[in-house]
C-alpha cells in the first residue's frame, strides 16, 4: 500500500503486515460506509420555495445582465450623505445586455449597502423586472463580482502549482472533489431534510477520501493520517451535540436561519449547528493530522532504534507546537468572520456574562470550543495510530539485526 507514494527516507520503513492488513480492511470499511450513507441520504426533490419568501432569491422573474452607464445621486439626496447606509441611494442607467430588452438602458435604484459597495460606470450587474404588465420596474439582483472572483481564484491556483509544484496540482485536484461532495450532495441534502450530522459525516469521510489521498498518495502515513481525521471528527461530532444540547440552542440565531425553517419544516437546527462543527474541522484536522502522522514517519526514518513509546512521546512534542499555534487560528478565524457583530455589541454597555449567554455569541464559542477539542484530540490519536504502524524498532526486526 506504501510503493506508490515516496516521501524520501520514508519510503524504507518496513510496516508490519498486521498494520497494513489492518489499515486496508479500516479502509475499506470505511469506504463501503461512506458509499452506503451517501447512497442511503442522497437528496430527493426539493421543495418549491414558500410564497412568503421575499426578495430577490425568490424572484421567479426572469434575471438580465446589464452595465452601468451612468451613476447619479437619487432625487433629493444629498450627495455628502451617502456615506451611511440610512441615506445611501444612487441611481444607476444599466444598459441591459439580455433578455428581451437587450440594449435598452434603464434606471436602476441602488440603495444601501448596494450604494455603498463601490459600483463604478462600466461595472456588470443582474437585475429584475419587478413592475406590473406593461410598466417596467427594474431593480438590483447583484453586482456581478464574477471577473474579480476569477482573478483571486487564478491567483490561488497559480500561488499553489508555483510552491507546492505536482503536490499542489493534486491538492487542487482534491479540492475541486471536495466541493463537488459538497455543493452537488451536502447542501442538496440538506435542502431536501436528510439527516444534518449523518449527512456530515458521511460528505466529510468523502471529502477527507478525497482530499488526503489525491494530496498526498496512496501510503500508510496518509492511511495513519485518514484514521486520525475521521476519529477525530466522531469526537467533534460528540462534542457538538453534548454542547448544543447543553447550551440550550436551537440554532436560529441569524436571519438566515429563520428563514430557512420556513422552507424545511423537518429540517432539525440543532443537529444542523452540530453538523456545522464537523464541516467547519474538515481543514483544521486534515492539516494537523498529515503534519503528524509525517512527523512520526520521519522519526521513524532517522531513527531506526527508537521505540514505538519513543515515536508516539517525540511526535506528541512536535504537535503540542502545532496545537498552540492552530489554536489562535480557529479563535481568530472565527473572530474575524463575527468582526461586524463584535464591534457593534462593543457600543452596547452590558455585562459580559450577559452577551456570551446570547444564542448568536454561544453558537460561536460551541463552535470554536467543539472544533478546537476534536483538533487537540487528532494530536493524540493520529500520533497514536501512526506510532503503531509504522514498525517497532530496528533491533527487534530480523532484517536490522545486529
């Protein structure tokens, strides 16, 4: 299972044959498993949206695509006031690039955050006709960030093959498999009611399949990697229940949210907000557990002697480091994407026990809590299973004997 992926001195460790045995029937496992749970929650049709859903995500009008040719203050704005979005309102000319109106250039209403988003004449945009029969009312759907989108996405790309060289190609590869699994089963899935946490388990073994092994070869030291990941997300899986549950959340604290449960009435936001903690450690646990289960290999490969107590103490050094500093991650990560929540609770003078105790900022801090737990725990486990399989030391294997 190891001669087709070389990591350099690596590659002569001898693994036992009840470690590889082991490891493939593990795999294999697993494998049939995640087919069967993808098979078996594979999404049915999708509800039609509600009729009391508003706003442009609902619209069954038709969307065109059109360029601003012109951008000029609503009538009676002050201009100096568009600087907040209570007064923010722009009018654009959009000369309509589809649809049956192709070249017509019609007004365009831009207000709030729409006004403020930095819309400059020959910028692209979606738009709507929301008027009654024979009078056209065309209103914003989107910008469209499609070209800037693609330039970050090509610079991504290129930033990868540049570094990480054919590595980096596959760890694309795996990359565009994992969003596959993601937006073609999960989200579907998710739409049409099925199981929230079992559909995260059985996306993320898909995804860590995919992941793993397109980027980093088909070895025992990703095999060692794989195990660690998946007992990992169980725990996180565990975790998050244990916390929602315990933190009495229901899971609808965003606009989002409320919305949602007016589409899918047997859709649970509970096991929903679990599901988030086992999707959100997908990339965390994929990097600390191949840097682990890497790093026993390469003790392993400088030294022959040290035994399997050795391997599991020295690789529990090297990932104590790597806990310390994936740890700042998450927080900040998780930080970071509140940043506009956290600044405008900063203006409220309440105590502080009181704003952690509010669904949105606990759903937060289960999320970070539960993540980080199972991230800490991969450490253990993936130094553990890699200890075990890659061999005992040298002097008890006849081939190395003195």
């Amino acid at each position: 299972m190891g001669a087709g992926h070389s990591h350099g001195p690596a590659a002569r460790i001898e693994i036992p044959r009840l470690a590889r045995l082991a490891s493939v029937v593990l795999l294999v496992v697993v494998a049939v498993l995640t087919v069967v749970g993808v098979v078996t929650l594979w999404p049915g049709e999708r509800p039609a949206l509600s009729a009391s859903v508003s706003g442009p995500a609902a619209s069954v009008a038709a969307i065109d695509g059109g360029v601003v040719t012109a951008l000029e203050p609503c009538e009676g704005v002050d201009p100096s006031m568009i600087t907040s979005p209570q007064h923010a309102c722009l009018v654009a000319a959009v000369e309509l690039t589809s649809g049956a109106q192709s070249g017509k250039v019609v007004p365009v209403e831009l207000i709030g955050t729409s006004a403020l988003s930095g819309v400059t004449v020959g910028d692209g945009v979606q738009v709507t006709d929301v008027g009654s029969p024979g009078q056209s009312v065309y209103a914003l759907v989107v910008v469209d960030r499609l070209a800037p989108l693609a330039w970050f996405a090509l610079a991504f790309v290129a930033v990868v093959i540049a570094v990480a060289g054919w590595k980096g190609v596959r760890a694309l590869i795996g990359l565009i498999v994992a969003g596959a699994v993601f937006f073609g089963f999960m989200l579907p899935a998710l739409a049409t009611g099925r199981p929230a946490l079992a559909v995260a388990l059985a996306g993320g073994s898909a995804i860590m399949f995919a992941v793993l092994y397109l980027a980093h070869g088909i070895s025992m030291r990703t095999t060692s990697a794989f195990v660690g990941t998946m007992v990992s997300l169980l725990v996180t899986a565990g975790l998050g229940t244990l916390g929602v549950q315990a933190a009495r959340l229901s899971g609808l604290s965003s606009d989002e949210s409320i919305a949602l449960a007016s589409q899918s009435e047997g859709l649970s936001f509970t096991a929903l907000l679990t599901a988030s903690l086992v999707i959100a450690g997908l990339g965390v646990l994929n990097d600390t557990t191949i840097t682990q289960s890497s790093a026993v290999w390469e003790l392993r490969a400088a030294g022959p002697q040290l035994t399997r107590w050795d391997l599991f103490t020295s690789g529990m050094r090297i990932g104590r480091d790597h806990i310390a500093s994936t740890i700042y991650t998450i927080v900040f990560a998780y930080a970071g994407a509140a940043l506009a929540t956290l600044v405008l609770l900063a203006f409220y003078e309440q105590p502080l026990g009181l704003l952690l105790s509010t669904e949105q900022f606990a759903e937060e801090i289960v999320r970070t809590i539960g993540t980080g737990i199972g991230l800490i725990l991969s450490v253990p486990l993936t130094t553990g299973v890699a200890a075990l399989t890659v061999g005992g030391p040298a002097d008890s294997d006849p081939v190395h004997a003195h």
